[in-house]
C-alpha cells in the first residue's frame, strides 16, 4: 500500500511539473484581454512653453514665428483651450498618462509626462494602446469634455457597435430598392458618447492587425476621436495603437524585446480655425475684439506645425544612448498639406530593410523605423518640407554617450543647454528660462 501511493505521489508531481512546462511555454501564446480606462478632458496646452525664446536658436523668436506664437488683439497666440485623450486605473481612480495642462493648472498634470518619464515625449497625444496579435483591447471612455466623443481605432477588428464612427448605412430589399436608412450599429452610443457619458469598446487584434511579412515586431495605427472627423482631431482628440507580434511583447518594460527604447511622433499642421474650441478660444483669449475668423492673417495665426503639439524645437524627452536599439513609429494627421518628410540628423535608420535617414508620411498613416545611435550630440529631427520647416515644425533628439552601461548624462556636443520653467498661463504669460549656458 504505502508502494502504491509513493507511486501516486510520483505520478501527482510528474502532472504538475509538466502542467508548468506547458503554461511556460504557452504563455507567450497565450491571448490577453488589454484593459484601458481612458478619459476625454479639456485643458490649456501651450505649443511653445519656451517663448519667446526659440529653442532651436537660443534666441528670441523673429517677426515669422511671432505670426503663429505672439499674443494679441487680433492673435490667439501660442496657447489654446484643447481636449485630450488620458488614461486612468481601473474605474478611473487614479491618472496614470495624457498630456500635462499648460502651467500645470490642473494639479494632477504635475504627475504625468514628467521630465525624464519613458512617455514625456508623447506631448499632446493620448497615451499608447499597446496589445499583441490574438489579444482583445477593452477600452471604457469617459467624456468629460463639452462635446460628444468617440474612440475610432486604426488597423484592428471591430463589429459596427464597436467602431467609434456614426454614419448613415443602407440596405436593399429582394427587388434591389434601398431601404430606410439607419445610423451605423443600430443607433450604438459607441458612435457619439455624450457629455458625461461613459462607453466601452472592445475590438480585436487578429494577425490582419499585427506586423506583416516585411515589418519589424511592432507597428503603430492611429486612433482618434470620429464624431466630427475634422473638429474633433484638430482640437486634439488623436492617439497611437501599438500592436506587436505574438509573444513579442516585453510586458514588464512594455517594448519590444531587444527594443531599448520607442517614440512615437505625430508630424501635422493642427488647424485651430477647425477646432470644436475656435469659438472658445476667441472668447477666451481675445474678449470682445471684432474679429473675422475668416480673416486671411487670423486663419494663418492659427495653423500650428507640429511634432506631438510641439513647435520650434520644444519637444521634450526624445533621448537615448549611444548603440542603443530605438524604435520611431512616426504619423501624420490632417489635410493635403500634411505630406510630411521626418529627417533625422546624425543618423540613419532601416525602415522595412531600407536605410535611409529620411521618410515619408500621409494624412492617417505611419511608419516604423529602427535605429542604432552613435553620434552623441543634439540632433535635429524635422519636416523637411521648407514651408512645414519655417513654420515650426521640428524638434531635437540626444544621444548621450555611454560609459560601459552607464548613459553619460551630459551632451558635450550639444550647443546650449536649456532650463526653462512654467509660469502661470492664464494671462500668456509662459517663459523660458533667463539664458542659455554653453555645454562644455
């Protein structure tokens, strides 16, 4: 008897490590359900938090720039009332990512995309949906904002319910006449969350939605908000999903294995005049003034050449180190003039096995490139459009050198180094700090 039951034993702890084998090595297999708890929100943002310094000259922005950035009787200037996407944990408690307000007037943005943060580079886009291929993404939305709201992914499977975009579809009968129309998915709330209102989308990840053949493990879709296609992403309602081969992602660091680093760019000339704030934004910062939104020079003010809601070098947080492996899923939003060339100085990157160190970029499409740093310094990376050029649209990137695996945390080829700090918005009032010291 006792022989019987050592071999029971045996046979008991024989199952049980092999069950344990077997839930390791299907757990990169294994399909997840990807939480996310996001909020629609408005806030002050700030294009250039450095004015009126430019940072990419060190110098006082010229009458050129000061068309789009200066404040004034006829200007809006530099700063708008926009709405963001932010994500929440569960049940919305606690804010983990989303833009930081202008002067930090909201005290929770104190704490999100700080200096040094592995998402500060994210600027005004909303936070990265990441998933991989065989995974459901669950995303509950909160509109808190005053317009109704939706969440439209790129690339990824959804039923109608589920597609974040409201539109009249038809059907025809057996003699081929159409019928009644009918709002898409039966008149979905997912369509157009109201104000206050609350909706949860669910949407699939199938190997359509995942890398292909000639891509790397990971490649980037937009998302944005549908209920006015064109309002609602010109007040700043835009987003990347990131989806990863199967087992690839690295779910402790979120990136890619082998990956040491990922940025995600939106390169678009943000049409204020076509925000759901316009109205908003002139009573806000111009009072009574009588001013014809369709004045030539005020429609030009209010086109601001962007990286993530950045403009003349202010974006923050695009640093790496030396030899390191860095991914870039660069996008673009917008209009026929949002044909935009990103160019890296300093570096080349392979882009689907090509290498190259420029690319580009259409309305709703993105590229993913990879790139191995090793020239330290400040580089430049920009549009390369003259016109997108001269109106903003680049920014900076650091390479700091390493020292065995410690990142030199200083940029001795960089030219000036800056220190810059919030003041209070409200009255337009933002700066950059008193001067710029040479790096030596």
């Amino acid at each position: 008897m006792p022989g019987v039951l050592r071999r029971s034993a045996s046979w008991v702890l024989l199952l049980i490590v092999a069950a344990v084998l077997l839930l390791a090595w299907l757990g990169p297999w294994r399909s997840h359900s990807r939480e996310y708890w996001i909020k629609a929100e408005e806030m002050l943002w700030s294009y250039s938090p450095s004015y009126p310094i430019n940072r990419m000259t060190a110098a006082p922005f010229g009458e050129k720039e000061l068309v789009f950035l200066k404040p004034g009787p006829d200007r809006i200037g530099r700063i708008y009332r926009k709405a963001v996407f932010r994500s929440y944990g569960p049940n919305f408690d606690t804010l983990l990512d989303g833009p930081q307000p202008s002067g930090g007037a909201n005290p929770d943005g104190g704490r999100v995309r700080r200096p040094g943060s592995r998402e500060e580079h994210l600027g005004a886009l909303g936070p990265i949906l990441r998933a991989e291929v065989g995974d459901t993404i669950v995303v509950h939305v909160r509109n808190e904002t005053r317009f109704p709201v939706s969440l439209h992914p790129h690339g990824v499977a959804y039923d109608k319910a589920n597609e974040g975009s409201g539109y009249a579809v038809s059907s025809r009968d057996s003699t081929g006449s159409h019928r009644a129309h009918q709002v898409h998915g039966g008149g979905s709330p997912g369509h157009a969350v109201p104000a206050g209102g609350t909706f949860t989308y669910r949407w699939q990840v199938p190997p359509r939605s995942g890398p292909g053949p000639a891509d790397p493990d990971s490649i980037a879709w937009p998302y944005h908000s549908h209920v006015n296609e064109v309002g609602d992403t010109s007040a700043g309602l835009v987003g990347a999903i990131v989806i990863h081969r199967r087992g690839s992602l690295d779910e402790r660091r979120q990136l890619p294995k082998g990956v040491d680093r990922q940025f995600v760019n939106l390169f678009t000339v943000t049409d204020e005049n076509k925000s759901l704030y316009l109205e908003t934004n002139m009573r806000e910062f111009l009072g009574n003034a009588p001013i014809n939104p369709e004045d030539e020079e005020f429609v030009e003010s209010n086109l601001m050449h962007g990286i993530n809601g950045f403009v003349y070098g202010d974006l923050p947080g695009l640093t790496m180190a030396e030899g390191e492996h860095v991914r870039w899923h660069v996008m673009s939003m917008g209009t026929e003039i949002d044909i935009h060339t990103p160019h890296w100085h300093g570096a080349t990157l392979l882009e689907n096995g090509r290498r190259l160190d420029t690319t580009e970029i259409f309305p709703a499409s993105s590229r993913t490139l990879d790139m191995t740093p090793d020239r330290p310094g400040m580089w430049m990376f920009h549009c390369h459009v003259n016109d997108h050029m001269e109106a903003g649209m680049h920014a900076m990137f650091t390479v700091r050198r390493r020292h065995g695996n410690q990142m030199d945390r200083t940029v001795r080829r960089a030219p000036y180094v800056q220190r810059w700090s919030w003041r209070s918005e409200a009255s337009q009032q933002g700066s950059f700090s008193d001067q710029c010291q040479d790096a030596a």
